[in-house]
C-alpha cells in the first residue's frame, strides 16, 4: 500500500460504536475494584476489620488476615472470570510491570485446584535484574521484591487480578516511583498535622490531593505504522509543517469527532468500570490533540488511576483504529502534551488547607499553608523543574506553548494584593471573607471563591486556581510520581521549618495569630520579591529578571537532573525520609542512562530514516527531472524553458547533500559520546545530539517541499493531524 491507499483507507474508517453496558454509570462504577462494597460483600467480619484499619490507619496485616483477605478477593475475581494474577508496580521506566501467575496449583489428587493465599497477595519476587535500578541491585544481596499497596484496591484488567506493589530491593531502596510517593505523602501528613493542630486540634491527617489532566494524540494507526519515527519514538523527526495547524483556534473545545468520541467513550466506561472517576473530556489546541481529567483523588490512588488509565488508552485506541500520543512533542510546529497536576491538601476533617476559610481562624490557616507552598516552591524551584525534566519533556519546556523553563508561581491579583496587604497591617490584623464585614479599611479580606477563570495565566508552570495549584510543567507521558514526590517532600520541609518558627514566636509569650503571622510575614515578603510572577513567563525579559531574581534559568536537561544530589535536596529529601542518598545517587544514574539511551534511539532512527527513506525519495525525483531535462536537450536541442527542472535539480542536490553530511556528522558524534565511561558525561554529550537533530531536519523538511508529493514516502503532517 503506498500513503494514498493508507490516507484513502484512514480517511472512510467509520467509527466502532463504544461499548456501552447497560444502566447508569454509578451501577458499573467500580464493580472491577475490590473496594468498600466488595470487600463488605466478600470479606469475614475480622478479615473486613483487620484490613480498614490497614487501609486507614497503616495498621500492620498478619498473615491470618492476609489469607482471609486473599480469601475473599479470590472469590471476587473467580466470578469475574479471573484466571491470573500479577503484582502491578512502576518501575523506573515508562510504563508499568506486571508478571502473570496462573492461579492453578496441583490438588495432590493428579489435578489442579485454584489457589491465591495471604503470601501471594502480600509479596512476590520478580526476577527483577533487568529493571531500571542504578546499580543499587548490583551487589548478590540486593535482590528486588514487590509489596502489597493495600492504600490502592486490587483490580481486574480482562483475566488478571492486578494487586498494586511498591517494588523495592532487599536492602530497602526504592526501585519504583510509589514507594518514594508514598514516603512523601506521609512526610507532607506528619508535617503538617502540628500545623493544622494549631487552628484545629482534632486533625489526625492530612492528605495530599492530585487532579491530573491528561493531554494525548490520536492518529490513525495505518498512518502510524508507516511512519518508523512515529512507531520507535513515539514522536515525528522530521515533517513539514501543514499549512493549516492550530493558527485559527478552531479545535480547542470544538466539536469532538465522532471515531475519536466512540474512543473516548469505550475509554471513560473502561475507567469507570475501574472505579477511576473520568469527568472531563474535549478536543486539545492542536489538531488531533485531546485532553482527559478525573475527578481529584488522593495523590497516590490519583496517580495509580492516571497509570491505569494511560494503559487503557493504548489499548482500546487500537479497538478504533487509532494510536494513542502520549509524547510531550509528536508534531513540531503545534502544541505538545502536558499532564498538569492540580495538587491540594486537605485534612480528615474536610478541610481544604489551599482554600479560604469560613473565618478569620481558617483563613489564616489557609494563608499559612498557601504561603509555605510558595516558600517551597522557591526554595526548591530548580528542583521542581528537575522532577519533571526528560528527554521528552525537553522539547515542551520552554518553547512558547507550554511552561517556561523556570519554576515560578502565579497567585491572581487577589491573592497577591492579599499578601501586599499583610506586610502593611499589624500582626493581628484578622482575614476577613469579602462582603461579610462589609467594606472597611484596613481589613484584610478575601473572597470566599475565586473565580479563577477570569485570571488565568497559562504561561505559568505553577499557578493558583482558587483551592489549589496547578503543577503545569510535567509531561504528558510523565509518571506523575516524580513530580508529586518532590513538591510533598519540599512542602513538608518547609512546613517543619515553619512549625519551629512559630513554636519560638510562640515561646516569647504571643497570642496564637501573632506568632503565625510574624512567622509568615518574612517569608511573605521573600516569595513576593522571588518566585511570585504574575506575567508572560514567555518573554527573554522574564528570563534575565529571573535569573536577577535567583531563580534556576538552567535549560540543560542532564544538568537538571544533577539538583536531585546537591547538598540541599539530599538535606530536604534526607530529612522528610524521603529518599536516602544512595538512592538519590541511583535515581540520576538511571535518568541519565534513560536520557541517554532515547536520544540515542531518536538520533538513530533520524540517521537511518535519512538514508533509507528520505535520500532514496529525493533521488527518485532527481532522476525523473535530469530524464526530463535529457529528453528536453533531445527534443529541443538546449535547455531553454527549463529553469524550475535546473531550479529543482540543484535544490535537491544542496539539500542531499547536506542531508547526508549531516547524517554523518551524527553518526560519529554518537560513537564518540558512546566512548564516554561517565553516564553523566554521556548525558551532556548526547544533549549536544539532541541539539543537533534540527540541523539534520532542516534539509529533510525542505526536501518534502520540493519532491513531488507522490514520490513522498512518509505521511505528511497534514494527513497525520487532521485525518480522525
Ligand atoms: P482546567 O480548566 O484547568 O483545564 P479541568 O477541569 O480540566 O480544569 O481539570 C481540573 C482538575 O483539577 C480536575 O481533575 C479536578 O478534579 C482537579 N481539582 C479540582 N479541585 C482540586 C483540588 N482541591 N485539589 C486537587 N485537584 C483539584
Ligand atoms: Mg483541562
């Protein structure tokens, strides 16, 4: 087939109906999860007990009750259909893991029975050699195993009950992005319960909340196949841009079509089904982007959802014919894909901390964890941006769609006037709702709801949106473990600074608001001069006042990793136990390696699809002209009337060639960076690579504007963006 059958063929595809089951989505919602009603349905009275208190309070599970949890979990999943289990985790790759086990097990009578007891469900030993572990597992003792998440219910994906693990070596480091999560979402708990204390002594725990909104590609899976870049990187090397992209606004929010609806209904039941509370669906900014968000959850629950539902979108994509984008960059020229993080805390007592109270108390309780969050952030800015820096999130940052390379914060004009106001009036000055107390001056007042649409600055990587902060830099294709890790971590570093601050406010005989407030208002007055920034983050005046103002401008992503072992992250993430050092010191290994290894894997196929495919087109059509212009010579006796053939002709010959000097030159860059021992060395020198990739773009995009559009071997964006 060559691209017209393709393009043919992908253009009449009819949409497959979804999959709809019949009654309400709350008769479904769930029923694939072994949550509260199945385990009220399916478990003992003390098995029921015994794993609440687990769940809630981090109780420890003894093997009796495991084994009668496993009990009734199996009887669940046996009705389902299940035949398999599997310990699901994420390790330090893109994806999650999973190793089925039958459940079949010899009966001692020459036949086989099902079984699955408290061990299988609590523990298991992949041969876990051949993960990502930056050498941790190295030494003979340094086996990995995978561990029971009881915090995130077992589900069934088709004939498997997946168990949720954290995947850790036998030494105890973390080899996964939860068990780091984990940690982090109980240091931000114990740090902040003193703090939460003070307003209300009742709080118990407090909780981290994640609203991630998932932004994606779709393309037509024929088109896809044919196109190698698309296939091994997830993203397109080269391509002319299409006259028409998104420069008339006319995809965002439009009307959704209707192969990609059907997609995206079959998705939503599927989520649903799985309890993954999916809310929001609409078409992206460019052409052929798309966005999915959930209802927020718990941070961890949120993100293992968000893994899910990244595996869903692969495979039922594939059911309409589709591919699933979940590069941050598939298509130069047009937006790339974000996963923004909407992030929040709250307690057991339903308070939400990022949101204005009912009065003066909750509003200052408020204020105090909203200021500590900007603290945070500004101590750790370069941090941050390193949490979610990649290989494929280095075309994202930075470019002039998405968040800028430095990590600062937006508060909307109310909340910033509200902080300007503080440093004006005395320390007991009370934060007053809006309209309540009527005007006065002299008052602080805020208003009881933002109403954040109306002051929105999308060139923020962390903006305040009214009862939380949207995280905006991570990438689509991100896990979104390693952002919220280092922003809880960071958090609750700052918030066990602060509690020893006020403590010594406290200590020199102030009333309770006093010493908050003269805790807060030195730092008040540091993340208004630092990190605040209400304007265009896009601009090169932003970039010099940032980096007047200290903030981390760096845009190397290798040398952002390096953040995670400077002397303050190990102190932060060593203090909030986090993460230990040798861990730390592992991670980089790992994240260079892995930016190493997909800059290496793009630059290849870029080199060969160069020479393969590009070179070979280019001469097709170089031949067709010199027959012409021979048969020209033949017939006419000269070359008259035939300057666009000579014009053509020796733009091809330029654009060849320099394809082909190009194409070398990278090829020996890449043997000279694979000589280098050190991964971090290695790294600097394959971003120097990834540097180079648009030189060797340049003549190949130019190429597909002079060969003749039938000689062009590979899908063009046009056909690639706007066939759905
Ligand atoms: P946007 O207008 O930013 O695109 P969306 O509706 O697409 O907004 O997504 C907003 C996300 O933020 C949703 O997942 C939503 O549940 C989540 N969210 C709302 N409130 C909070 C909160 N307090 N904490 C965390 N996430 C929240
Ligand atoms: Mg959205």
């Amino acid at each position: 087939m060559d691209r017209f059958d393709l393009v043919k063929e992908s253009f009449e595809k009819k949409e497959v109906p979804a999959e709809i089951p019949s009654g309400k989505t709350s008769d479904y919602f769930g029923e694939l999860v072994f949550g509260r009603k199945q385990m009220a349905k399916y478990l003992d009275a003390d098995s029921l007990q015994a794993l609440l208190a687990c769940i809630e309070g981090g109780e420890h599970l003894d093997r009796k009750t495991a084994d009668g949890v496993a009990r009734g979990m199996k009887e669940w999943a046996m009705e389902h259909g299940v035949t398999h289990v599997t310990h699901w985790f994420q390790p330090l790759t893109d994806g999650t893991a999973e190793k089925h086990d039958s459940l079949i097990d010899y009966d001692g009578k020459g036949g086989v029975i099902e079984t699955f007891d408290g061990k299988m469900l609590a523990q298991q030993e992949p041969d876990a050699s051949s993960f990502p572990n930056g050498g941790i597992r190295a030494t003979f003792e340094a086996r990995g195993y995978t561990a029971w998440d009881p915090t995130s219910p077992v589900f069934i994906l088709d004939d498997t009950l997946c168990i949720p693990t954290i995947f850790i070596s036998y030494t105890g480091e973390a080899l996964d992005y939860k068990t780091p999560l984990k940690r982090a979402l109980k240091a931000v708990s114990d740090a902040a319960i003193p703090i939460c204390k003070l307003f209300d002594p009742a709080v118990k725990k407090v909780y981290s909340y994640l609203g991630w909104e998932q932004e994606y590609f779709l393309v037509d899976e024929g088109l896809f196949a044919a196109r190698t870049d698309l296939m091994i990187t997830g993203r397109t090397l080269f391509g002319h841009i299409s006259s028409k992209n998104q420069q008339l606004d006319d995809h965002y929010f439009g009307a959704i079509p209707p192969r990609v609806a059907a997609f995206m209904r079959d998705l939503e039941v599927a989520g649903h089904r799985l309890g993954i509370p999916l809310k929001t669906r609409h078409n992206e900014v460019a052409p052929n982007q798309f966005e999915l968000a959930p209802i927020y959850g718990e941070a961890n629950l949120a993100n293992d959802q968000n893994q899910i539902v990244m595996n869903l979108m692969n495979r039922i994509a594939r059911k309409h014919g589709f591919v699933v984008l979940l590069h941050e960059k598939p298509f130069d020229g047009v937006n790339g894909s974000g996963k923004h993080n909407n992030w929040s805390l709250g307690t057991d007592r339903g308070t939400q901390l990022l949101a204005p109270g009912k009065d003066a108390k909750g509003n200052l309780q408020f204020v105090t964890f909203f200021v500590n969050v900007l603290a945070a952030v500004q101590k750790h800015n370069a941090l941050l941006k390193a949490s979610i820096a990649s290989a494929t999130n280095a075309h994202r940052l930075g470019a002039n769609e998405a968040p800028p390379a430095i990590v600062s914060a937006f508060l909307g004009r109310t909340m910033t006037e509200v902080l300007h106001k503080l440093l004006e009036v005395p320390s007991d000055t009370p934060i007053e709702i809006a309209g309540k107390k009527g005007k006065s001056l002299g008052l602080v007042e805020i208003p009881e709801i933002f109403v954040d649409n109306t002051d929105r600055n999308r060139t923020s990587p962390f903006a305040f949106t009214g009862n939380r902060f949207e995280f905006r830099a991570v990438g689509s294709s991100a896990n979104c473990a390693g952002a919220m890790t280092t922003l809880n971590a960071a958090v609750a570093e700052q918030l066990i600074d602060f509690k020893a601050a006020v403590d010594a406010e406290l200590a020199t005989g102030k009333k309770l608001n006093v010493a908050v407030m003269d805790a807060l208002k030195p730092i008040i007055r540091s993340v208004l001069d630092v990190v605040c920034f209400d304007g265009n983050g896009y601009t090169e005046e932003w970039k010099a006042e940032a980096a007047r103002r200290g903030l981390d401008v760096e845009t190397n992503v290798p040398k952002m990793f390096a953040e995670f072992t400077k002397p303050e992250a190990i102190e932060m993430f060593t203090k909030t136990g986090v993460y230990t050092e040798k861990e730390l010191r592992a991670r980089n290994e790992v994240k260079w390696e892995t930016y190493t290894k997909k800059v290496q894997i793009e630059s290849r196929v870029m080199v060969r699809m160069a020479l393969n495919h590009i070179i070979p087109a280019a001469l097709e059509y170089k031949s067709k002209l010199l027959q012409e212009l021979a048969l020209a010579k033949e017939v006419c006796g000269n070359l008259d009337g035939c300057a666009t053939e000579m014009k053509f002709l020796s733009d091809i010959n330029r654009y060849v060639e320099d394809v082909r000097v190009k194409a070398e030159a990278m090829r020996e860059a890449r043997k000279a960076a694979n000589v280098i021992a050190d991964d971090y060395e290695r790294a600097l020198a394959y971003r120097e690579i990834a540097e180079s990739f648009p030189a060797l773009r340049r003549p190949i995009d130019k190429l597909e504007e002079v060969v003749d559009n039938k000689m062009w071997p590979l899908p063009k964006y046009r056909e690639l963006l706007f066939i759905n």
